[in-house]
C-alpha cells in the first residue's frame, strides 16, 4: 500500500476519525485483502488502531462533509 495512492481524506461525520479512500485492484486481492494490508501499515507506521467495521465490505460510507477534505489532485477538474 502507498499512501500517495490517497484518492480521499476527510474527517468522519461523526469528527472523532479519519476516512481514507485509497484505490485498490480487485482483479488480484479482495477488499479484505486489502483491509488487513491497510490496517498492518497503520498499526506499524502510526502505532494506531483502526475501526474493524471497515472490514465489512457492503457497510455504508458516507460522503464527505469536511471543509478541509484531501482530493487527489487528478480529481480537481470534476470538482465544481
């Protein structure tokens, strides 16, 4: 996982974390494949712990409400 390969960043609706939209192939690994990857670079970089419910692919993400969110700047041109 590459942290330059950061799509979104915006605080959660509810302001006590952080979502982080990376792009990911699915043609190779699965979202939990992914996860895990994810989770052990957080834990070994930052010394965190992320939510578990992440895991669970069909669970719902909400859209970004934060003043500060981080687009990907290949983005910038569809934002209005």
């Amino acid at each position: 996982m590459n942290p330059e390969e950061t799509e979104l960043l915006f605080f959660s609706p509810s302001g006590d974390g952080l979502k982080w939209i990376v792009s990911i192939d699915i043609d190779n690994y699965t979202h939990t494949d992914y996860f895990e990857g994810i989770r052990g670079y957080i834990a070994s970089m930052y010394n965190l712990e992320i939510d578990k419910s992440g895991r669970d692919v069909s669970r719902a993400c909400f859209l970004a409400h934060d003043k500060n969110v981080f687009i990907n700047p290949k983005y910038l041109k569809y934002v209005c």
